[in-house]
C-alpha cells in the first residue's frame, strides 16, 4: 500500500469510529471519575479521534501531491 492509501485507511477507521459512537460507547458517555477504579475521560478519546482526523485530512492533502490550476487568457 502507498502512504496515501494507508491515510486514506485510517481516516476510513476513524470515520468508522465516530459513527459507532453511541451513549454505550467509549468515547459516547460522559466522563468518569471512579474514585480508586481511576478515571475515564471519554470526551478526551472522542476529541482524540477529531484531532487525527484533521490531522489526517492535512496528510492526506499532501500526499495528493500539487495542484496546478491554469488561469484563463494565461499561457500554462
């Protein structure tokens, strides 16, 4: 796999990721803080995912290599 197709895969598992969110789910609950069982920051994961998504969607547009648009009544 080329790294574009390896960026486009984790965005895929990412999006993946978010949809499955529910109120049941990592990520879907409110944070828990369970005294001496430690705590859960769910917020913290699903506002990880958003950060590598936006980070990926960066990637994924170099990767994508240059873009060059000619301008009308200009020689390219």
């Amino acid at each position: 796999m080329s790294d574009l197709e390896n960026l486009q895969t984790r965005k895929s598992a990412i999006l993946a990721e978010l949809a499955a969110l529910s109120s049941s789910a990592a990520g879907g609950r409110p944070n828990i803080n369970g005294g001496g069982m430690g705590v859960v920051d769910h917020t913290g994961y699903r506002l990880s995912l958003y950060k590598e998504l936006e980070e990926l969607n960066k990637m994924i547009d170099i990767a994508s290599g240059p873009w060059e648009v000619p301008l009308e009544g200009r020689p390219a």
